[in-house]
C-alpha cells in the first residue's frame, strides 16, 4: 500500500497539528483489495489531530469514504457510506519489534486486542495502541484497518430483498418465493421427496 498518509514527528514538537487529506479512489481500491468492497467513485476524506505525549503520538479524528459492496441477498450493489473514529496511541516500536512489524502487515493490532484475554473487552485506550517507526508516523495501515472494521458482515439493498436461489441447472437466479416462505437449499430436494413420500404413504 502506498504511503499517503505521513506525519513528521518534528512537526508535532511544538504542538498539535491538525492535518486533513483526500483519499483518492485509487488509495480505496488498494486498500479493499481483498474485500467485497469497491470504490463508489467519489474520493474520501481524512481529518486528523496529532499530538505529542511524551514520546508518544495521540491521533483522533474521522474517516469517511463512499464504497459500494454486493447485497447479501441479491448481489447488487449496495452503497456503504463509511464514517468512522480514528483513535490511535502510538508508542515508538522497540528495534526488535520492527521486523515483526514488517512481517505481520495490518495484523498486528488486531491479534494484541485479544490475544491476552479473549473474553475481556479491551478498554479504548488498550485498543487504540499501537506503535510508530523512525521519525515519521505513517497512518495508511492503520486507516486501512478502522475502513474495513466498519464494513457491514451482511450488506442489503432492502430487507425485503429477494434471497438467490440456485436453479435445477446450477445457475444462479433470485427467488421468487415471498419472505413468509421458506427457500429450500437445492442439495436437499431428494430429501424433500423422500419426506413428501413417506407422507403420502402414511395418508
């Protein structure tokens, strides 16, 4: 992923900075690469606040972009409209943990929210840290991440939207049975006829 998203740490040495950036569709299309979702086309935005505490970089703010994503149910595009806080405690990495860092991607972050305790909700300051290299602060990984959190599991254009079916031929179509009625998976019509059968026979 492309560095888009830089802060020096001397421009923070005396104060907060407050910094604002597009984020070009190209940028999206990246960063969702290996999502269901896609660009809508239009460019996003990124307004940030960092600042210094001790050796350590507080960032808040918010990032909004428009993506469109298949609706569960019918497979049309569903527009997703992210707006989503960005809260980030970084501390300065340690050098052996840099190339951890390099090794594991945008991993890291979300194995540290669990690993410890699974069963314990992490409070917003424990998930919000995280670390920074050298003398700059690159943000892309990270917005990356707070992008695909507020990805819906089970986007849908309606919730009255018709379910795909899979026709006797294996392709696939939209169902034209009404919502009070069950859609029978294709793989258990035998079943199906069995039971209707052994219906008929007890009649």
């Amino acid at each position: 992923m492309s560095r888009q998203f830089v802060v020096q740490l001397a421009d923070l040495e005396h104060g907060e900075k407050h910094a604002e950036w597009d984020i070009p569709p190209a940028w999206l299309k990246a960063a969702t690469a290996d999502t269901e979702a896609e660009p809508r086309g239009g460019t996003g935005h990124l307004d940030l606040v960092l600042q210094k505490n001790g050796r350590d970089v507080v960032v808040r703010g918010r990032v909004d972009c428009p993506l469109s994503m298949p609706c569960a149910r019918t497979l049309e595009p569903v527009d997703v409209d992210v707006d989503a806080e960005v809260f980030l405690m970084l501390s300065p990495a340690a050098a052996e943990d840099t190339g951890k860092r390099r090794n594991s991607g945008d991993k890291g972050r979300k194995r540290r929210r669990g690993a410890a305790e699974p069963d314990r909700e992490l409070s917003d300051e424990e998930a919000a840290a995280d670390t920074f290299t050298g003398d700059e602060v690159v943000l892309d990984h990270y917005i990356r991440e707070f992008i695909l959190l507020e990805l819906p599991l089970f986007p849908l254009r309606s919730p009255a939207s018709p379910a795909i079916s899979t026709r006797p031929d294996g392709s696939a179509g939209v169902s034209t049975a009404s919502a009070d009625e069950p859609v029978i998976d294709p793989r258990l019509a035998p079943l199906q006829e069995i039971a209707q059968r052994m219906r008929k026979k007890e009649e």
